[in-house]
C-alpha cells in the first residue's frame, strides 16, 4: 500500500522560509514523477511544484517559481519542498503527490496525473 507522508509545515513570518518533506513507502520511489499541490480554504488544490521519476525535470507554477525548490532523495524515498520569501498569500494546505504510475510522462501540472496523495501538512504565513 502506498503512503505519503507529509511534514514541515508550520507558521512563520513573511519572509521567513519552511521545508516541507514527503516520505514515500510502498512504491518504487525512483520511477514516479513527484509533485507538490496546495489548497488554500475556499479554493480549489493547485499545483506548486514537481519532479520527474529521474530528477533531471522540475516543474513550477509562476506564483512560487524563483521561490521554492523541488528535490528528491531516492536514497531516502523522499522528496522536499524549499521555500523561501515566504509571503501571506502562500498559506494553505500542502500535498504531496506520486504519479499514477511508473514511469508517467503525461502533465506534471493537473491532479489527475497523480494516483497517490498524502494527508497534507498546513503552512501559514502571516504578515
């Protein structure tokens, strides 16, 4: 079975910076795509970031793009977001998310590309 576990999340100040990490069991880590999607209250999930299976890809939206950092460590089964210049506008709930499969090379940036979530971890910024 496969889990996503999602931690890093908390309260800071604008500006300020949080890591969140996404640790992976019950599939081969290395050959999915990995991605990261927010939801803030009253709005739909949107993507943030993502990885490809191999790493050598990443992908962002343009509100985080210059701002965070997607990793992934297949040594651990884990992949990380780094964000840094945090703003107010950035407070939701955060996901972490495995493609639907091995291997997948469909859109990074939609929710039915991804087959596997985790719980989600909240991260708020506050002015």
């Amino acid at each position: 079975q496969v889990q996503l576990v999602e931690s890093g999340g908390g309260l800071v100040q604008a500006g300020g910076s949080l890591r969140l990490s996404c640790a992976a069991s019950g599939l081969t880590f290395s050959s999915y795509a990995m991605g990261w999607f927010r939801q803030a209250p009253g709005k739909e999930r949107e993507f943030v970031a993502a990885i490809s299976w191999s790493g050598a890809n990443t992908y962002y939206a343009d509100s985080v793009k210059g701002r965070f950092t997607i990793s992934r460590d297949s040594a651990k089964n884990t992949v990380y977001l780094q964000m840094n210049s945090l703003k107010p506008e950035d407070t939701a709930v955060y996901y972490c998310a495995a493609a639907r499969n091995a291997y997948y090379s469909g859109s990074a940036f939609y929710t039915s590309s991804y087959g596997y979530w985790g719980q989600g971890t909240q991260v708020t910024i506050s002015s």
